[in-house]
C-alpha cells in the first residue's frame, strides 16, 4: 500500500456524501507547493476523510485553511481533449 503525508491549503469548503450504508465522506480539493521563487509549481491533489471523521472534518474545516493529511494514495490518470 502507497502511504502519504501532505500539507496544502484547502481551495474550497469540503463537500459531504453518503455511501448506499450511511457512511459519510468529505472530499476536498487540497492545493500543494514544491519549489522556490520562479521554479514554484503547485498540484492539486483529492482529499477524501471518511466516517465520524469526515463528518467532523466537513463541519469544521473551511477554504483557505493549512491542513495536514495522512493516508493510502490512490492514483486516477485523465487526459482531456
């Protein structure tokens, strides 16, 4: 399993969903910065917290805030048109 700790800032209020069962997931897109002067970059990497977890996550956390996030990495690749 790919374990990952990152610190980023929150581009926007984390969004809640229920699972078919009732469990809760908060999701939040998590911007993340490498680099100094000209050579910053910044990724956006999909944070998901689940369960009591999310629920209290989704209530208090808010756009613009500096979070840290441990966890198993999942990989989705896109390409658009």
């Amino acid at each position: 399993m790919f374990q990952a700790t990152l610190v980023g800032r929150l581009g926007k209020d984390p969004e809640t969903r229920a699972t078919s069962k009732g469990t809760i997931i908060a999701s939040v897109g998590v911007a993340t910065e490498q680099g100094y002067g000209d050579n910053r970059t910044t990724e956006w990497v999909t944070c998901k917290v689940w369960g009591k977890s999310g629920s209290a996550f989704a209530e208090h956390a808010r756009k613009g805030a500096t979070m840290a996030f441990a966890g198993k990495v999942e990989i989705e690749r896109w390409e658009s048109k």
